[in-house]
C-alpha cells in the first residue's frame, strides 16, 4: 500500500520515468485564439486596402487581439518551463522541432521572393524593354549602406554566438553583454535600412524592379524586427535567471532564428544588392 501524500504525487511524476515519456505540457487556448485573431487580421488589412469603411478600426482591434494572445501565451510557456518544470526532453525536442520546421517554412517564403526576382531579371519582359535593370530605374550602390548592413549584420551573429557559448560556460555576465551588443547592431542596422529606403530613387511601384527589391528587403526588415524583439526577450529573462547551462531553449531558438536572418541577408546582399543591380 502506498503512503504517499497526495501533494508529492507532481514531484514523483517529475522525477520519474513518466515524467520524461510526456511530450505535451497542459492545453492551452491561445494557439486556436491566436488564429483566429490572425486570420481577422489578415482580413481587416484586405478591407482596408480595398477602401472598406471601419476597416481601420477592425485592423488596429485585431492587431491588437494578436498581441495580447502571443505575450499571454509565451508568458504560459515561461512558467511552465521556468516556474513549474514542466519542459522534459521529450517537451524540449518538439520545440526544437517545431522552431525547426517554422524556419523551414521561412526559408520557403524567401525562397519564393528569390524565385521571382531571379524570373523577371533573367528574362526581363517587353513591358520593361527586355532590360534590367529597368530603364529609369537608378539602382543602389551595393558597396555603400548594404555592404555596411552586411557587416553589421554578420558582426551581431558573431555576437549571439558569443553570448551562447558565454551561457554554456555558465558566464551569464558576458552572456547578457555580448546579447545587448547584439540588439544595439540590430537596431543600427534597422536605422541605416531606414535612411536607405528614404534616400533610394525609386519606390515599390516603380517597376517589377522596385516590387520585388521592397518585398525581399522590406520583409527581410521586418524579419530583423522579429529577431530584435525575440532577442530583447531573451535579455530580460537572462537577467532575471531563467536560463541555465543546460536549459536554454529559448535562446537557442533566438539565436537559429537570427542565424536564419543573417543568411537570407547574404543572399539578398549578393542576388537583390550586388547581381541585380
């Protein structure tokens, strides 16, 4: 007969066997209310750029709705790895899968907008003289802001690989250092990306050219955006002890995901900046 109080049956099960076969933590709302918030999204931005009336108003509601889900259900996430102990390997694996497979689908939709640059530039049509670039259109110089983007850029991954080894090392002072150097350079190549797109000759509607050059680069920005914000997360919880030498998921997959950035900013350099210009 067991004489075990009901209140030590959670540590049994975290220290037991059982514990490390679950690969799901408890159910959660927001993935599904997430959704939904993303798919009225998507729609109130439609409405909106079909001159729909109200549609501002549904757009900011719904980006709204977007945020609170996401901040609420990373908040869960926190406490259920952090506070509760809740993320076994098994947990800890289909994240990383699952991080994995959302940088997979990322590189797709890069993939994508280097497919269409690299139709319209090889084969360039009639509309456009069978010219690229097109006539009129005063492309930027690669060896000036994008060449120093470039570095900036690889010199933050270099930093986020610091700051990782740092954790491993269990130096988490370097490791909060080497991450906020990291942010700064993201945030300096934001500013210079900005100036550029304000001081460049041409718009997104000049041309296939001007479409696809604001596309794969105004998105590869929002990207570093994301990035910079995922970091800064990252930073707080690193001050405020949530990472250790041996778990540090959440890090991990900042770090792939900046790493992921800073390579389709390579291609980009070379293909959009470099050959197509």
């Amino acid at each position: 007969m067991s004489t075990a109080l009901p209140h030590t049956k959670p540590l049994l099960k975290f220290y037991g066997s059982t514990y490390e076969m679950n690969h799901l933590v408890s159910v959660s709302p927001w993935p599904l209310l997430t959704s939904f918030t993303t798919l009225a999204l998507v729609t109130s931005l439609t409405l909106f750029m079909h001159g729909y009336k109200y549609s501002v108003f549904f757009f900011f509601v719904s980006l709204i709705s977007v945020l609170l889900c996401m901040g609420i259900w990373w908040r869960d996430v926190i406490r259920e790895s952090t506070f509760e102990g809740n993320h076994s390997t098994k947990v800890q694996l289909g994240l990383k899968l699952g991080m994995i497979l959302f940088i997979i689908s990322e590189i797709m939709f890069f993939f994508a907008f280097f497919w269409a640059f690299f139709h319209s530039s090889i084969s360039p049509a009639i509309e456009i003289a069978m010219n690229w670039p097109p006539l009129g259109i005063e492309t930027l110089n690669p060896f000036a802001i994008p060449l120093l983007n470039t570095v900036i850029l690889l010199s933050s991954g270099a930093a986020v690989t610091w700051s990782h080894h740092a954790i491993l090392e269990g130096s988490f002072f370097d490791s909060a250092v080497s991450l906020a150097f990291t942010i700064v350079l993201a945030m300096i190549f934001t500013a210079c990306q900005y100036f550029e797109y304000i001081e460049s000759s041409f718009t997104i509607s000049d041309s296939v050219y001007g479409s696809s050059f604001f596309m794969a680069t105004g998105f590869h920005g929002f990207h570093v955006f994301v990035g910079t914000c995922f970091l800064f997360v990252c930073l707080l919880r690193l001050i405020s002890d949530h990472f250790t030498s041996q778990h540090h998921l959440g890090f991990e997959a900042a770090a792939w995901y900046w790493h992921f950035v800073d390579v389709v900013w390579l291609g980009l350099f070379i293909t959009v900046y470099w050959w197509g210009g």
